[in-house]
C-alpha cells in the first residue's frame, strides 16, 4: 500500500535552474494538491487539481507550474528556481469526500543557493 | 487579518492535563473544518474533522466547532508525551471546497 509518494525527498539547486518535484499516488483520488511549508508556517496552498487535465492556483502560484496528464501523477516545476523558493514542499490527495480529508506525501526539502 | 488563526503557542503543558488548542477564521461560508498533528520533520496527518456546531469526540480528542463565533477548537485529555507536535487548523470554504486554507500551527510540548 503506497499511498502517495514524492521524489526526489531531497533536492538542492542553484538560482535559476528548473526543477520538478513528482508526486504518485496509487489511491485514485480525484483532488490532488501541492503546499509549501516555511520554517514556523503552516500551509500554503500552490497549485490544486480536481482531476486530470483541470488544474487551478493557489495562494502562492508565482514561478510554479503543474500538469496532471494522469490522475495518479501530479508534477510541480519550479521553471527558474529563487532563493524565495526554499521550503518544504507537500503533496496531498483527497477523494473529495468526508470535507475533502487530505492525504499528505512526506515530503520534499528543497534548497535553492 | 489572517483567514486562519490559532494561538501562537507555543503551548506546553504537563502529563495528564487537559491541552486546548484553538482556532478562529475569518470566512462565515467555511464549512468544514481540521485539525492535523504534525511531528518534527514529518508530514501533516489528520487526526479530527468537524462540520457541524458543537462537539465530535474521538478518544482522547474533541473537536469544538461555534460556526456563529467562527471558532473551532481541538481539546487533548490525559496528554501524553507522544502528543508533543504541532497542530494544524484547516478550514474548507462552502464554495470550492478543495480549496482549504491552514492555520501557522500551534506546537504543543506535554512534559513528563
């Protein structure tokens, strides 16, 4: 039983670069979600898709971009990495029922130098 | 002024007590609403969901919702030392309901 899982769970690059975080999960849950979390802060939400093809911002979607050609998959890409963009990024799904209870990866720690 | 609030913590209390978190919102039309525990470099993992006015209990935990004071809280009987975490508030608006919004947390410590 997978879940939903994130890779890389680590990543450091430079300003400037681009970079994709992946997130699976094997659930099929329709409503997927991506957060970021800094240091003392809770979550905020990035970018958010209610099923495959159909993807709408957050509160913070500057400088990310998603797509979600299968339900299963939801990739982040940070097109020109900022230092700003140091956090730690969450994934989450939801089926969309029980008041869209959320499912959380674990988690990737991105350092941008 | 924030949508989501919760007490800034952070909060310590000793085993055994009572632990009471809080959390106000700002948006009347939110209807539901979460609390998640996280651990120290762990993800958020939800531990309570609350809809309707009053209270939800789930062994050691109650939800207290007052949608007319816009208030939720989460209260932790006999606290362990394994409650020490943070705790997040999350709140669902009526309209677009995938779309929660997180509190900063409040990160209770229970002392031996």
């Amino acid at each position: 039983d997978a879940g939903i899982t994130q890779s890389p769970r680590y990543k450091i690059t430079e300003t400037g670069r681009q970079v994709t975080l992946m997130c699976h999960q094997t659930w099929s849950h329709s409503y997927m979600f991506w957060y970021r979390q800094d240091l003392g802060h809770g979550l905020r939400l990035i970018y958010y898709s209610a099923a495959a093809d159909i993807t709408d911002k957050g509160e913070v979607p500057d400088g990310y971009v998603v797509s979600r050609s299968k339900t299963e998959n939801f990739p982040l890409t940070l097109e020109s990495a900022t230092r700003s963009q140091t956090s730690v990024y969450f994934c989450a799904s939801s089926d969309g029922g029980t008041g869209f209870t959320q499912y959380f990866g674990p988690g990737t720690r991105l350092t941008v130098l | 002024q924030k949508e989501v609030e919760q007490n800034s913590g952070p909060l310590s209390v000793p085993e055994g007590a009572i632990a009471s978190l809080n959390c106000t919102y700002s948006d009347r039309v939110s209807q539901s609403f979460f609390w998640y525990r996280q651990y120290s470099g762990k993800s958020p993992e939800l531990i309570m969901s609350i809809y309707s006015n009053g209270d939800k209990e789930d062994g050691r935990f109650t939800a207290q919702l007052n949608k007319a004071s816009q208030y939720v809280s989460l209260l932790i009987r006999d606290s362990q030392p394994s409650d020490s975490a943070t705790y997040l508030c999350a709140v669902s608006p009526m309209t677009n309901a995938g779309k929660s919004t997180f509190g900063d947390g409040t990160t209770l410590t229970v002392k031996p």
